[in-house]
C-alpha cells in the first residue's frame, strides 16, 4: 500500500505531515510507503529524508491577489506555464507510483498533485488548518472526499459542513518530551527570571524583532529572554543588542536565526510564555503544551486567516491578541507584564489545555488506515 502525501512548501504544511507519517507508522502495517510529490524547498528535502518518505518534486505556482506588473506576469507564468506543467508531472507521477490515496495539508503547491489525482480516480482527503481556508483548499475542496478541519466546523468558513470532520492540528508529539534542565544546558538559562520564548515563525519576523529591540533593555530587566530572529535578521539584531542593551542584564537574551526541533521542544519546556505570529500550527502546539501566549496576527496573511485563528484561540482565555496595526512597543511591554503581575498564567493555561487537541495525527492515521484496510 502506497500513501501520497502534498503541501504548500511551508513549514506549516510539512510539520502536519512529519506528524501524521509518525502516527502511521506507529499503528500502520509493516511494508505500508510514504511518499511526498510536491514543491521543492531546501528544509521539506532534509525533514523527508529524516522520516524515510520519498520526496518527488514538481513545478507548482500561485495566484498573487495584489497588483503589481511584476506580479502580473508572475501569474501569467505560473497560471499557463507551472501549474499545467505541474498537473502534468503529477499525473505521470501517480500515474506510475499508483498510490492507494493521497492526503493533502494544502496550499498553493498541493494543486497539481491533487487535480492530477481526482483525473485518475485516486481517493483524497484534504487538511485544513485555519479558520479561514486559502484560495488553494476552497478550489481543492472539490476533489476531496473529506475535509479534517482543525478549528470547531462551527467557526469554519466556506466548506459544506457534511464533508468537515473536526480533528484539531496535527502537531509533533515530540515536543511534549522537552526538558528545562536541557533547555538551560542548550541555551545557558540562569533561571533567575520568568522566562518568554518569541517565535516568528520559520522565517522570522522583522516587525516583531523591530518591537522586541525597541523595549528590550526593559524587558530584559525583568524576564529571560529566547528569541528567534530569522536568518535573514540575525546580525542586525545581534549589532543592535551591542548598542542598545547594558553588558549585565545581556546574560538574559538568547538569539537565534532558528530552533530546530531538539532545541525548540526544550524551549517550549522551560518557557513560561511565548509570543508568536497566529498561524494554526504554532497555535495547536502552544493547546498541546499548556503555554499562556501573545498572539500578533500577520495583517498580510490571506483572508485574514491568522487574526481569525488568534481571536478563536482567545474565546477559550488561552491567549491576548495584539493586533500589529495598532501596536505601540510600551503597550506590548505593558500586556507582557500584566500577564504576570496580575498572575494570569493558570487561567491561561486551563484555556489552552481545554482547546487542545493532542492526538490530532493519530485520529487521522487511524481514520486514513480504516480506508486503506477496509
């Protein structure tokens, strides 16, 4: 038996499929194949040889919803010129490697994989992490023959709610394992203060980094500090901190480009809050983990999706939403501190836990194993 798996190319659609893969080969049958047919990216090649799931790339292309003359020709190419290609590799693909089903995260990058798949009769099942699903999956939606949503199918736009059944986000079991005594050896913690994580997403943020330097020689008065940057904004930040920050309360700052997922399930452990982006897959990582956060939407995401994840998360009390428009780097530093001073992380971390849906990737193994088996 052979599973296709595809995604959009982002980390946020590679980490559920790591997940779901691990699920499966903990209750599926021996000989059962993993495989991936997608976009090509440097980090989805390394993760994919690490699980043992063949990778087969193809061209794939997206439609870009805000005007420019480049872009305009952007989505001539990739509309006429990648996306058929695409179709076309797809098609050869399935075609030869006859999968059983194929199971797709989303995403701009799943679309030939998924049309070539529903021309050739393959069964598809759809992911759907957000509120608010993309231009991709309303389009892919279509071809499936069922949609696992992570939010309640209640707060889920779009699809027809007798194809929807609500399984949360699939997440990394293995994050639940982390350590703060490892935690302290990796990033030589002095444990002397409460300490914040803040994530800005794979690639960094550098409107969130902007707000951290703005106030963090107070910050660093009064919390320890992990921050990962970006690659692409390391130095910046690392020359700043030279300027800004006084040698003594320095030993409370840890920067990094990026955490790797030994260093972030340590991270996640000895953090008492984390600040983020909203996208679902940090969001369900932070219910599993039981961690109060700050959320602060990306404004440019599509459909405003990460703002309706973020406002939906803070119905169960488990987060503050910032939103980024209207933020000030004194009013960031006030809602910090009153988490703690007015010792709001219990509350928090009853919502989270309530929220959470921990075995998100075993009840989809479980459920795409029934198919294949039946």
């Amino acid at each position: 038996m052979k599973i296709i798996f595809t995604g959009g190319g982002t980390g946020g659609h590679i980490f559920p499929i790591i997940a779901i893969a691990r699920a499966l080969k903990k209750i599926g049958p021996f000989g059962l194949e993993y495989l991936y047919v997608g976009p090509k990216d440097d980090y989805s090649r390394e993760a994919f040889e690490k699980e043992d799931i063949s990778a087969y790339y193809i061209l794939s292309g997206k439609i870009r919803r805000y005007f420019s003359i480049p872009d305009f020709f952007k989505n001539i190419i990739d509309l006429f010129f990648r996306i058929p290609l695409g179709i076309i590799q797809s098609f050869y693909l399935i075609f030869t490697l006859s999968p059983d089903l194929i199971f797709s995260k989303g995403g701009y990058g799943s679309i030939p994989v998924v049309v070539a798949g529903w021309i050739l009769g393959v069964p598809i099942y759809l992911h759907e992490s957000d509120v608010s699903p993309g231009m991709a999956n309303k389009l892919l939606a279509k071809f499936s023959k069922e949609i696992f949503v992570s939010f309640p199918v209640k707060d889920v736009e779009y699809f027809p709610v007798n194809k929807m059944l609500k399984v949360g986000n699939p997440t990394r079991d293995f994050l639940m394992n982390g350590s703060k005594e490892r935690a302290k050896a990796i990033f030589n913690l002095r444990e002397e203060k409460p300490l914040i994580l803040i994530l800005g997403g794979s690639q960094g943020s550098q409107r969130i980094n902007d707000l951290i330097l703005e106030i963090l020689p107070q910050l660093l008065k009064s919390y320890e500090v992990i921050h990962q940057t970006g690659f692409n904004d390391l130095e910046r930040i690392k020359k700043e901190l030279n300027v800004l920050t006084p040698e003594p309360v320095k030993q409370n700052y840890h920067v990094l480009p990026f955490l790797k997922e030994e260093e972030l399930r340590h991270a996640y452990a000895a953090a008492d809050c984390v600040v983020s982006r909203a996208g679902s897959g940090i969001i369900f990582e932070l219910a599993m983990l039981k961690k109060p956060s700050i959320l602060i939407p990306l404004p440019e995401a599509a459909q405003n999706h990460q703002s309706k994840n973020a406002y939906t998360y803070a119905k169960y009390n488990a987060c503050i939403v910032l939103e980024e428009n209207n933020l000030s780097p004194n009013f960031f530093l006030k809602r910090i501190n009153d988490i703690f001073e007015f010792n709001r992380l219990e509350e928090m971390k009853k919502g989270a836990e309530s929220f959470s849906k921990p075995y998100a990737a075993d009840i989809i193994a479980k459920y795409l194993l029934d198919f294949l088996t039946k």
